[in-house]
C-alpha cells in the first residue's frame, strides 16, 4: 500500500522553499571577467567569460535571491602584440600585470560587501585572485583557506616547467615557491599557509610536481581515487574542515578540467578520469552547506572545443549549486 509523503515539520514542505531551492542567505556577487590565454599553450579560454556569461549566469544566480553586478573584464594583454619572453615563464610580466589588476579588482569588491565570482581564462588569474582575498583578510588580522579543485597541482615553478605555461604555476606562486612577479603581488609571500590549502580531484601530476607538493609543506592532497574508495562527501568535509580551521573562510578555484571530459569537453587540458556530473555538484552544495565561501573562480572554459557551450552551461550551474541552488 502507498503510503502518504506528508513533509516533516522544518523540512519546507512545498511551499516553504526560498526560490530556485536555495538555502543560503542573499549575497551581493561581483562577476569579474578575467580573459586570460597567456598562461596555456591551447588558445580559447580569453572567450570562457563571454560563454559563461551568455549561459545565463546573472539571471540563474539572481533567481536564487542574489544581487549581481557584472564588473566587466580585467584588462589582458592580447598574446600576438607580445613577445613571450622567458621561455620558461611564457609572457610571466602581462600575466603578473593582469594578476594585479585583478587582485586589486577582488579586494575592492570585498571592501564593498560584495562576494567575488571570477570566470576565466586560464588558470593562472589565481595568482591574483587569491591574492585579493588574502590581502583582504590580512588588513583584518585574520588569514583564509583555499580550496584548489583541478585534475593538476599547479605548483610547477619556471625551474621545473617543462612547457613553460604559467597556467600551470598559479598554486606554487601562492604558497610562496615562486615565480616571484606572482608570489609577491601586494609585496609578501606567501598568501596562503599549506594547511589550509586542499587539492581536490588531482589525477595528473608528474615527478616535479611531487617534489614541489612536499616542498610547499602541503598535507591535504585528494587525488581522485581518494574521491574513488571514499566518496565525495567524506573528501569534501575534511577538505573543508582544513581549509577553514582558523581562517575566515575559504576561497574555492574550480578549474573545469576536475570534471570529466564527458560531461566538460570544452576546457583547456582535458584528462580522462574526472569527477562526473553529480560528484561536481555535490561538492558545490557542501561548500554551500558550510556557508564559509569567501570568494570563488571558474577557470579554464574553452568555448573554441566546447560542444553547443555545455561546459559553460555546466560552470553556470556548478556556480548556482556553490551559492545555495539545492533540489529541495
């Protein structure tokens, strides 16, 4: 027999829900476009804000209660009126222009009450993202954490690149190993201290990169058959545990290669292997439970490989489930 599906006290029942199922309180986001290609061998990734923007991202994050403002694009230098410079940091003194600017444009979204949400580019506007925020928070005597969601480290240093791509050196900037035009944005280093940064979801990741992992004093490594044997859940709670013990929160830098090309085919170095559909939204729906998201970045859509602009309609909805979009 059937029985009745009565909704229990407190759960919200069907009328009880804010809209669009969110859970969080409104928030003012500041959208920043960062289209930066410098840092990548592969070209395309400039147009991931105009594609993620076009996917509805205002309008599906104001559904949820939200207040936004679209703060534009942090200027970037176009790669064919440059000379790449030192071969093994490509174009490293536009990049750590652009990681500037872009540091400077994300604190004073936060000296304006606002959240940041950067859509990028390649993944090396992290430098000054991140930056921004720990600036930010150390004005205030208080430190943050950072949540570092990718299928690679990103710790290469210009001694251990083996392509020179800065795309690939944003997190070791971070943590003070260098190259020093990124590390010292605002004029110290590091930004962040190595128990509050958490890898998630890393599957490729070479010898170098090992060496520089234990260098930067880092303990908190999930690589995907950690995500495999113990579930999404129980990596994304210790993650967060981590990456929030003794900060004001956490900023979140999602490149979309974490997830798999199957359901991301349009980012800039696509592995085989990532977290599927749901896993990515699970995770974003505990880092929205927790309500410690100081800031966040979606990185590295490449419209140019995308298939009909799914990976910037999945970055849209992985951003809404961040901030609060829940199925009930």
């Amino acid at each position: 027999m059937a029985m009745s599906r009565e909704p229990k006290p407190g759960s919200g029942g069907s009328g009880g829900l804010p809209p669009g199922g969110a859970a969080q309180p409104a928030r003012r986001i500041r959208v920043l476009g960062v289209p930066l290609d410098l840092g990548a061998s592969r070209r395309g990734v400039d147009m991931g804000p105009s594609a993620v923007r076009v996917a509805g991202l205002e309008a599906r994050l104001e559904a949820l209660g939200h207040q936004v403002t679209d703060g534009g694009n942090i200027r970037v230098e176009i790669a064919e009126t440059q000379a790449p410079g030192n071969k093994s940091a490509h174009y490293l003194k536009e990049i750590a222009k652009t990681c500037g600017r872009t540091a400077e444009a994300v604190l004073a979204a936060l000296e304006a009450g606002m959240t940041p949400l950067l859509l990028g580019g390649d993944h090396s506007l992290a430098a000054g993202s991140v930056s921004g925020v720990a600036e930010f928070y150390r004005r205030r005597e208080q430190k943050i954490g950072l949540l570092w969601i990718d299928a690679h480290s990103d710790i290469h240093t210009p001694e251990t690149s083996p392509s020179g791509n800065v795309h690939g050196m944003p997190l070791a900037a971070l943590l003070g190993l260098g190259p020093e035009p990124l590390a010292k944005i605002f004029g110290y280093a590091p930004k962040i201290a190595p128990e509050n940064t958490v890898l998630i979801g890393v599957r490729e990741i070479d010898p170098a990169e090992r060496e520089n992992l234990r260098r930067s004093g880092m303990t908190e490594i999930y690589t995907m058959r950690d995500i495999d044997e113990r579930g999404m859940r129980a990596v994304m709670e210790e993650a967060l545990r981590a990456a929030g013990r003794g900060t004001a929160g956490y900023h979140v830098s999602l490149d979309m290669d974490w997830i798999d090309p199957e359901d991301a085919p349009g980012v800039g170095t696509p592995v085989r292997g990532g977290a599927t559909y749901r896993e990515a939204h699970l995770a974003m729906e505990i880092v929205a439970d927790h309500g410690r998201l100081l800031s966040m970045e979606i990185v590295e859509v490449n419209p140019v490989i995308d298939e009909h602009n799914r990976t910037a309609d999945l970055a849209v909805e992985l951003a809404c489930s961040a901030f609060g979009k829940k199925i009930l």
